[in-house]
C-alpha cells in the first residue's frame, strides 16, 4: 500500500496536468463579429398603382403587329386598367460613427433624389407590367429580341398615370430596427464622373462602428472580406427567398478575395480592383482587411466576369471631411463590444462576457452579438474551475498542501483505503467493431466529449481507426440523435499516428473550431461541431 500523502500528491498532479489552454476566438472570426454588426441594408424606392387606358394596350398591339404576324392582346380593359408599380432598390452601407452617419454608394439612393426620374421608371415600370398581362411572355421575347419593345413600352407609359405614389428612404439596422435616413452628402456613380458615394444620417445614438483604414497602403494581393447584404440572399428574393425566414435577412454575407489591381477612373479618381464576390445588394458594403478597418466601399461588378470595383476609402474620407464627420469615434457600445473581443481572443472569457453584457444593453438583438454570446457561455462552461473560482480554488489548493505536509509529517506509515485504490471512472469507450471495451487499448485515438444537449459531459473514447458518427445506429459507431445529423455524417481515421476526422458528404456539414471541413487532422482541445452550431457539438482530447 503506498502512504496517505502520495494519493493527495498525485491526485494534485493529475489535476495540474489535466489543466489545459483555454480555447481563444481565432483571427478571422474575432474580425467579423467586429464587422457584421455595422453593416445595415438600405431602401431607396417608390411604389404605385399605374393606370393605362384600354386603348393604350390596342395601341400597343397595333404597333407590335406592324411588320410581324398580329399579335393579339388578352382581356382590354374597357376603362381604365389598373397595376402595381415599383422602382428603385436596395443595396448594403455600414455606420461610421456613433450618433448614426452612415456610408454607402451614392447609385444606392440615387432613384429617388429625382422626383422626375422617380416617376419616369415607375410608370416604365408599369408599363412594362401591363404588356406582360395583356400578352403572352414568348410574344414580347421575341419583340424585345427584335429591338421593338420599346416603343410599345413608351406607347402604355405615356398614355398611364401614376396614383398613389409612396417613397421609402430607410435603414434596417443589423439588429432589425427600421428607420428612416437624410442624405448629408451626395457624388453620383462611376459612370457619371463622381465618387460613387454618399452619406446618410439616421437618428440613433450608440451605434456600431467601422473603423477606416488607410487605402493609399494597399497592394496587389493583400487580402479582404466583402460585407453586405446581396438580394439574392435575401427572403423576398424569387428564386431560392422561399425557404428562407424573415429572420436570416439580418445576416450580411461576409465574402472573401484579394486586390487584383489598383487604377483610376475617368475623373482620376483611384478605384480598386477586385476578385470578390459582389452581387446585386452589396453596393455600397465595406471592403475589409484583416484587422477589420474598411479600405474600400462595394461599387460595381461584372455580371458576367469575376472583376469587381471598389472605391477606395480615403476618397470617402475626404467627402467626411467636408461634411465634419470624424473617423474612428467609437460610442459606448463599441467601446464595451472591442473590449469582449479582445478577451476573448485572448481567452479571457469571464472578462469578455461581462464586456459583452455592457455592449448588448446599447445595442440588442444583434444575430452577431447574440452568436458570440453563445461562445462565450460554451467557452466559459468548459474552463476548468480553479480558472472560474482562482481565490477559492487557491485557497483550497493551500488548504490541501497543508494536509498533506501535516499527514506526511504525523503519519508516513498509514496506509491508501482499498476502496480508492479500486475505483475507476467508467468512460465508454467504441471501436470500428461497435464493441465497448474498456479504457486501456493501446490503439486509442482520443477520446470525444459531447458539450451539449442531454448527453452533455458523456466521453466517448475512440478505440481504433474507422470509427463511424452519424445519425444511423445500423452503420455507425457514434450515434448522435439530432435531425441536423446526416445517417453517415463523418468518419475517424488514424493515418501515421495522427487522428483524421473526414466529412461523409453531410447535409449540413462537419465544422472544426467554426471552419466547415470536408477532411482535417485533429489537434488537443478542438470544437467539433456535427450539422451545424445548433446541432451537436464535441471536444476532441488527445
């Protein structure tokens, strides 16, 4: 039997060996949490209701079957006709300082700065609604593909009138709030000779920031991330819209590339080139670097050629200038909010989330803020509890040494109880063959622990190569019961001593320390999680 002292001294030991790094919120993702909460979206629109003559509409037809076959209209109105009229659109800006100026592309606002033009395209617009009722689509191709449209168009456009005009300039925030903006400053865009540019204000004070970096310092090849909110990711969109929720239009796209070139326009003014990706949406989003200051502002993009433009940001730092706006001011939420990011990346998650609760009180409802909220409380779960409790936990560590100094001292002869020297901590332990054995295979890989839902604090360990996870009890030997799971979702390999983890082609992908991964050797200490953040998520221990 050994002595007394030695159970304690190797059990404190073993709790000092256990003891590991805590877990840090990596570069890149510290970098868009501190971006996407600044990024809004904004209207510039009209909508209407066009009212056109019946005898517009046999106009029309008259003018498209000058030439061609008749071409018959369906269903003239005796009267008047009646459709409704939109023009205008959306694009992507960010807050540049607290009390709520805001920048983005100056085509972003410009359909409704010209009642004029307004109008012009809403009755275009409705015009061009009242062909596609009164005749077949395949007619009009092949009018339009002729060159012929036109004039029909213009034929219903001015014969109509416009009731019931209704103009919206907004902002919806990152966090949902909708409001209302002023144009401060205006340049047209590129094609026009201007700057593309313009800032807005809204009326809101403790807003999230961006901060602005100096453009003049970028070189060909430095990488960045696009933010914005792209039409075709929104729920109103036509094609793929349908199945998203009302609720996932608060999440910006964040997209990455490199500088591909540095020109100038026709004004001379110096504009960016890039390889990222820019849709339509995006105008008017900021364009990143890795520390997360805007070097430049979403412009323009090919449609059909992977070139996209930016306007550089020391061109709006001059349109600042002039208006008296300064540059990297930060308000009380992006004070609170950059200090919880940098605790967390250094893995002070305690600090982070009493920073993290002082910023959400200035700006609640963020998906971002909400998300990383989540991180912080998994992070603070999984630390150890001398990290959590240091002054008690010391105080017991010093409590301990001394009993253990009083015991070797008084009694070096007493002996280990026979009840602690034969318990063992149960762990489940799988193997490629799906039989638990226990804890002491020579061919253990590591071992698993489930971090949430009702198996939380369950360690699996992996007793051999070809370990498969999934959500089908018939083929794998990790079953994890979550719909978001794939039957085969993944697979655990060991290939030159080394634990491979392979993504299965799952549905929703197998995603490590936040990267979705299709193969990735595993390190001491990663988050896994299978399906996704909601699904199922594990720590891997060498």
């Amino acid at each position: 039997m050994a002595p007394r002292p030695l159970v304690l001294i190797i059990s404190a030991v073993a709790l000092i060996g256990s003891c590991r790094q805590a877990t840090r919120l990596d570069d890149v993702q510290k970098m868009a949490y501190g971006v996407k909460p600044a990024v809004v979206r904004i209207s510039a629109y009209a909508t209407a209701e066009f009212r056109y003559p019946g005898s517009a509409i046999a106009a029309a037809a008259s003018q498209m079957s000058s030439g061609r076959a008749a071409v018959t209209p369906r269903n003239i109105p005796d009267g008047e006709g009646v459709i409704d009229t939109g023009a205008g659109g959306s694009g992507s800006g960010f807050v540049i300082h607290p009390s709520g100026f805001i920048l983005t592309s100056g085509h972003v606002v410009a359909a409704t700065r010209d009642r004029a033009n307004l109008e012009r395209d809403l009755r275009r617009n409705g015009a061009i609604a009242a062909l596609v009722k009164h005749f077949s689509v395949e007619e009009l191709r092949a009018i339009h593909r002729a060159g012929d449209l036109e004039t029909p168009i213009t034929v219903v456009a001015s014969a109509g009138r416009l009731v019931k005009v209704n103009v919206f300039n907004t902002v919806e925030l990152s966090n949902g709030v909708v409001m209302p903006f002023s144009v401060r400053s205006y340049s047209p865009d590129l094609s026009e000779r201007g700057s593309d540019l313009a800032l807005l204000k809204v009326e809101r004070a403790n807003l999230p920031v961006l901060r602005l970096g100096d453009s003049d310092g970028v070189r060909v090849g430095d990488s960045i991330w696009s933010i914005g909110y792209p039409a075709v990711a929104s729920s109103s969109d036509d094609v793929i819209g349908g199945w998203l929720s009302r609720d996932s239009d608060l999440e910006p796209t964040f997209n990455p590339g490199t500088i591909t070139a540095i020109k100038r326009n026709v004004a001379n003014v110096p504009v960016l080139q890039s390889n990222v990706a820019i849709y339509r949406g995006n105008s008017g989003g900021p364009a990143v670097d890795r520390s997360g200051e805007v070097i430049g502002i979403s412009t323009w993009g090919h449609t059909e050629a992977e070139i996209k433009f930016l306007v550089p940001i020391n061109v709006a730092r001059e349109i600042l200038a002039k208006a008296g706006v300064p540059a990297n001011v930060d308000g009380d939420f992006s004070r609170s909010y950059r200090a919880a990011l940098e605790a967390a990346a250094e893995g002070r998650w305690t600090a982070s989330r009493a920073s993290l609760e002082a910023a959400s009180s200035y700006f609640p409802k963020s998906p971002d803020v909400i998300r990383f909220r989540h991180d912080i409380d998994r992070a603070v779960k999984a630390l150890p509890i001398w990290t959590l409790h240091p002054v008690a936990t010391g105080a017991v560590a010093a409590t301990a040494l001394a009993v253990v100094f009083g015991l070797f001292a008084g009694t070096r002869r007493s002996r280990i109880p026979k009840d602690v020297l034969t318990a063992n901590t149960v762990e489940t332990v799988v193997a490629p063959d799906r039989e638990a054995t226990p804890p002491v295979s020579p061919q253990m890989l590591g071992k698993f622990t489930i971090l949430n839902g009702t198996r939380a604090g369950e360690r699996l360990g992996l007793g051999g190569s070809g370990i498969r996870i999934g959500r089908e009890q018939a083929i794998c030997e990790i079953v994890l019961d979550n719909p978001k799971v794939s039957r085969l979702h993944a697979e655990v390999v060991s290939i030159d001593g080394k634990v491979l983890l392979i993504d299965r082609n799952s549905s929703n992908g197998t995603f490590v320390n936040d990267q979705k991964i299709e193969k990735r050797y595993l390190k001491d200490g990663d988050i896994i999680y299978f399906g996704g953040r909601n699904a199922v998520a594990v720590a891997f221990h060498a």
